[in-house]
C-alpha cells in the first residue's frame, strides 16, 4: 500500500447547526490528522448552506498552519468564478510565507452554494462575468509573477510573492478541466465522491496525464466502522437529496429542507425531490483500505483524499485514528 492518504473537511454542523462546533472540530481533525501522519487535509467552500460551516477556506487554512506542524493543509477549493484572480493569489501568497512548503492551492469551478449565496458573491460581478478559463489562466501568471508583456494588466504583481509556490490542483470530473490542468502544468483532484464511474475516472486521468499534467489525486466517501454492519448504519448518515429544476440543472443536497430552499431560491415550484444514498467506501479499517488499495493497482491512484460524510464528530475522529492504525500495523 503505497498510495497516500489526505482529508477533504466541509466543516459540518449537525443537526443542532452549531457553527462554532462545527469550526472547533475542524480545528480538532486537522491537528488529529497531522499527529497521525496524513498527507494532507483540505477545507470546501460553501455559501449559504446551513449544514456547512466551512465558507471561507482561506481563514481556515491560515489557522491550521498555525496550530500544526507537518501536515499540508489547502482549499478543496476556492471557488473562482466569485473572485479576483490577483485577490486570490495575493491571499495564497501570504499563507505561503506563513508555512511555505505547506500549502495547497485547489481551484474549483462550480459555484458551490444556494442560488440567494452565489448572486450575492456575484452582485459586483454581475456586470464583467468572464470564462472560468480566462481567470484560471490569470491566476496562473499572478501566482507564478508570469504576466506576459502587453497583458492588460501588465505590471500588476500579486506581492507577497510565495517563498515556496503553493501545490496548485484544480478539481473537477470532466476531461475538459482535465486537459486544461494539464495545459497550465497543474495538479488535478478528482472528484470522485460526485462521480464515482470508472470509465469516467480513466479518461480524465488519461487525458490530464497526455496533456502534460502532473499528480492526480482521487476525492473518495468513506464509512469506517468496527464492524460491516455498523459501517452500513452510519452510511444511512451520509443520505442527499437531489433537486431537479425543470431546465433539467440538478443539485445535491444534504438536506431535504435545504434542496426544497434551493428550488426557493431559484424561483422554482415545478421541481422534483429524490433522495439518494452518494456512492461510498463503507466497511472496517481492513476493508476499505482493501478497496483502496484495489484501486491504486488496477487505476494507478496515488493519493486518496477522504471525504467523512458522517457528521457527528466522534465518528469522523474514530474513523481516521483506527484507519491509521490499522494501515501502521499492516505495514509494519
């Protein structure tokens, strides 16, 4: 077993939607996980989303680093299409010389949020939306001081300038956002807990690695429990709801409260409602480094970033201390 293990955390509140536990407990996970020896954890944005705390990733990071030693900590990520690219790379390059050779920068694409969120983010924006492209490329020159001569912005430098360049990832599930990772020379995360269809998973590692892509890492779901049994309980936890609006758009949500106020928010009263189990990694410690270790030797995996979508706190931190474990004594 040679594939690594990172963590993706979205910083969820429970079902009382305590915000201030659900960040504490952030807190509390990244320090577990680098005491025992993960890779790295990452932490989502998302807006206006009641069972989610986690909205502003960066705030989250520049904390972490300050209260762990070894762990690479990043955004599992930033959702760009909201912001300046050069605001962006200026924020990153700050976290960079608070811990440099520690953090990660991932990019995302979708908008990450309910409709009232993401037009809120959008309202002084509205007016100059640009392709998701255009800004990466942006990004791109402003974090690497690259901004080519006769650019419109020439002579603009994202300051300060990273002591060590952030890892750079860009997430998605398509081999269009693929080959552009590849383009730019960056790292690409895989959101395999949206889509976990193989044939899927080959052509957009295939294609990043053709386009001269570098690492590729794969976003999983995984239930660890003591027993099969108790692993299929607490998937029960992990249930979504899919919202169709009548264009045919669809979201998951983990609520059915929150799926009926996102239809709400986009003025919607035709829509349909399914609940859904997301494709997941349930089992022991054993068997679902089994399954993960069948998929590092049958797709060349390399990294696995581990989303817990149990909520409760004491679940998630039992889940990472005996999966380590286990892979430590296997190991040894």
């Amino acid at each position: 077993m040679t594939f690594r293990l990172s963590i993706l955390d979205k910083s969820p509140t429970g079902e009382d939607g305590n915000a201030t536990r659900a960040l504490q407990t952030s807190l509390a996970l990244a320090r577990l996980a680098d005491q025992l020896g993960y890779h790295r954890i990452w932490f989502a944005e998302h807006h206006g989303v009641p069972a989610l705390a986690g909205s502003a990733p960066e705030v989250l990071i520049a904390h972490v680093l300050a209260i762990t030693s070894r762990i690479r900590v990043g955004s599992g990520g930033v959702l760009l299409q909201h912001y300046s690219p050069y605001k962006v790379a200026e924020t990153f390059g700050v976290l960079a010389n608070l811990a440099p050779g520690r953090v990660d920068l991932g990019i995302g694409r979708a908008p990450g949020g309910m409709p009232a969120g993401r037009r809120a983010l959008q309202w002084e924006l509205a007016a100059e939306k640009r392709p998701f492209e255009q800004k990466l490329r942006e990004l791109d020159h402003f974090i690497r001081g690259t901004l080519p001569l006769g650019h419109p912005l020439e002579g603009a430098q994202a300051l300060p300038a990273a002591a060590a360049l952030p890892q750079l990832f860009l997430l998605g599930a398509s081999a269009e956002s693929a080959r552009l990772a590849g383009k730019l020379g960056w790292n690409y995360g895989y959101s395999g807990h949206h889509n976990g269809d193989a044939s899927l998973l080959n052509e957009v590692k295939s294609t990043h690695a053709r386009a001269g892509g570098r690492a590729f890492s794969v976003a999983v779901s995984v239930v660890i429990a003591g027993s099969a049994s108790e692993a299929a309980r607490l998937s029960q936890e992990a249930r979504v709801f899919k919202v169709t609006l009548p264009d045919g758009h669809s979201v998951n949500l983990p609520s059915e409260d929150a799926a009926r106020e996102y239809a709400r928010q986009s003025g919607e009263d035709n829509y349909t409602l399914q609940p859904l189990t997301p494709q997941l990694i349930a089992g022991t410690p054993a068997q679902v480094l089994d399954r993960l270790d069948e998929l590092h030797r049958t797709q060349g995996i390399d990294e696995f970033v581990l989303d817990l979508p149990t909520t409760g706190a004491r679940a998630r931190f039992e889940a990472l201390e005996a999966l380590a474990t286990h892979r430590h004594l296997t190991a040894a």
